[in-house]
C-alpha cells in the first residue's frame, strides 16, 4: 500500500499501518518516516495524537 497523504491520513489508520511496516522490514523509524515524506518526529507526533509512543526497544509504537 502506498500512503501518498500520511500527514492528513486518520491516525488510527496511519499507527497500524506503521506498525506493519515496522514488523514486517523497516529497521527503524526515521527510514520508515522518509518513506512517507515526512520526519520521523512528524510521525511520532501524529500518532502521540492517540496516546501512542514509539518504543524503540521493540521498533513499533504503543499505548504509553
């Protein structure tokens, strides 16, 4: 799936997206955000919006 809208996609939809790709082949975050066109502290952001925060330890974001 591309996603050619990160910025305004619904963060809920946009977090298991992330997700996914975080499990599934990216190493990391600031790749997976470049891969989106935007910053990984953008992305980080938008899904602080629904009380989730990147856990680097386990490369995926979760309820803080």
């Amino acid at each position: 799936m591309d996603i050619l809208n990160a910025q305004e996609m619904d963060p809920a939809i946009l977090l298991g997206i992330v997700n996914e790709r975080l499990r599934l082949g990216h190493g990391n975050l600031a790749d997976l955000a470049a891969e989106f066109g935007m910053g990984s502290l953008e992305l980080e952001a938008r899904l602080a919006e629904l009380g989730f925060h990147y856990q680097p330890d386990c490369n995926q974001f979760r309820a803080s």
